[in-house]
C-alpha cells in the first residue's frame, strides 16, 4: 500500500495544519518548497501575529503578501521620517484595527487627510504627546464624527481648541471610551460635549475631561452627564460635590478653632 505524501493532500487540509503552526515553525515552513511556500504565505494564516515596525527595512517588509491582512502594528521608532511613511505603507491595509508605540511621538508631518483616514480606520489608539497640528485635529474629529470604526481614543496633551464644538461633540459621543485631557478645550467645547450626551444617543462609557476649561460649564449639565455616565466621567466635579468639599473644610475649620479654644483656656501644669 503506497503512503500518502503530505503535498499529496488538498492545499485546504495543508492550510489547516499551517495554521496549527507556532510562528517560527509557519516561518520554516515556507522555506521548504514551492508549494508550501505558496500556501504558507497566504495572509490568513499572519493575522493572528503582530508586526514592529523600526525603520525603513521593516515599513519594506509591509508589502509581502502574507503581511496584507494583519490588524496589528507595533511601532517601535521615534523616527519622524519612518513615522511618516508608515501611515502612507498602512493605509492600504484592510483590516488594520491597532497601531500600537504611536504615544509621545512626533505625528505633526503626515498629511491631515491621511492621518484622519488611517486613525478613523482602526478601533483603538493612543494619540497623546504626538503634537498633531490644528488641520490634523479637524480632519480627525469630522472623520470620527461622520464614518469611522474607531472606539477608544487617547489624545490627552494635544491642542484640540481649533475644532469645532459641534463636531468634536458628536465625535467624542460615536466613541467608547474618549481621554482628551489637557487638550486645551473650551468650555463651550465642554458644554456641548456633555450636552450631547445628555440630550442625545451617546455611545461613551468612560470621558476624561481633566485639565481643560470647565469655567463656564454649566453645573446642572455636569451633574446630569454624571448621571448618565456614572463613575465613567472623570477629571470634573459637579456643583454638589465641590460644594461638599467646602463643607467638610468648614467643619475642619470650627473644629480646629474650638480646639485651639480649648487649648488656650487650659492652664499649663506646672
């Protein structure tokens, strides 16, 4: 009885028992032969792994087939040019949900289109410390606000006060989770922000608002969005609370005083 060779098999069975493989043995195993290359590099079998990208050698990399339906990147370069080129390189990746190593670096130098198109496209990201200029932060927040399937943003000490009320708004209220402090915002930003979310259908679970021009919000609207998002909306007091605050520092104040009363009426022992 002839045994059966595994190239004998249908590519699909050949398919499945790559996709058993560990990466470093799906890596050995393209290099076997023609067949198994062919098969191996097919890119449902690399979705399941993420991509560093370091320098220009790697954004190279990106264009091999088997690296087409990847939906993590890792970019581990604080190169400005390598940053650049990697938004450029992603762009045309269709299932791209993270880029991950983006924070505290220098994203001012992508076009605003493209960077709004490859943001909008994933579902989570860390913006913050990127320094991203005015014209990127309003193509940013009109992509969120009209078709994105973004979720989860942190863009904390970034200049957002150009965009706005309106569409920064309805953006942050399509979101999950929104970090935007110390974004510079206005208290008319805030204001209608949380009025949108009282008023409207608001997607968030968790806002940070810390550190940004709350002056002039409106107290009942703060205790109203508090309402709606519990312990999800952070970095801003209502009225009540700050008023509660004052009354327990009146309370330490009497009693210091009555103490100090006491205190002084006392006569020292000798």
């Amino acid at each position: 009885m002839e045994l059966t060779q595994i190239n004998d098999l249908p590519s699909e069975m050949i398919m499945r028992i790559f996709k058993l493989l560990t990466p470093l043995d799906l890596k050995m195993a393209v290099l076997v032969c023609k067949l198994w290359r062919e098969i191996g590099e097919h890119p449902s079998l690399w979705t399941r792994y993420f991509v560093t990208v370091a320098n220009r050698d790697d954004l190279e990399k990106m264009k091999i087939r088997r690296l087409q339906l990847v939906d993590h990147i890792c970019a581990y370069t604080e190169q400005t040019c390598v940053l650049k080129d990697l938004f450029q390189t992603v762009v045309t990746l269709p299932r791209l949900r993270t880029i991950s190593g983006l924070s505290s670096n220098n994203l001012s130098s992508v076009k605003p289109g493209l960077f709004a198109r490859v943001v909008t496209r994933l579902e989570a990201v860390n913006l913050e410390y990127t320094k991203i200029t005015a014209e990127q932060a309003n193509a940013l927040f009109v992509g969120i606000s009209e078709d994105s399937t973004l979720k989860e943003v942190s863009i904390g000490n970034n200049n957002l006060s150009s965009v706005n009320p309106s569409v920064i708004a309805t953006a942050v209220n399509r979101l999950h989770s929104a970090d935007v402090r110390d974004t510079q915002l206005s208290s008319e930003q805030v204001t209608e922000v949380l009025r949108q979310c009282v008023e409207g259908k608001t997607k968030l679970k968790s806002l940070i608002l810390a550190y940004n021009d709350m002056i002039l919000v409106d107290r009942v609207l703060i205790r109203q969005a508090r309402e709606k998002l519990g312990d999800g909306l952070m970095g801003i007091d209502s009225e009540e609370e700050v008023g509660d605050e004052d009354e327990e520092g009146d309370e330490d104040e009497d009693w210091n005083e009555e103490g100090m009363d006491q205190y002084e009426e006392e006569e020292p022992q000798v």
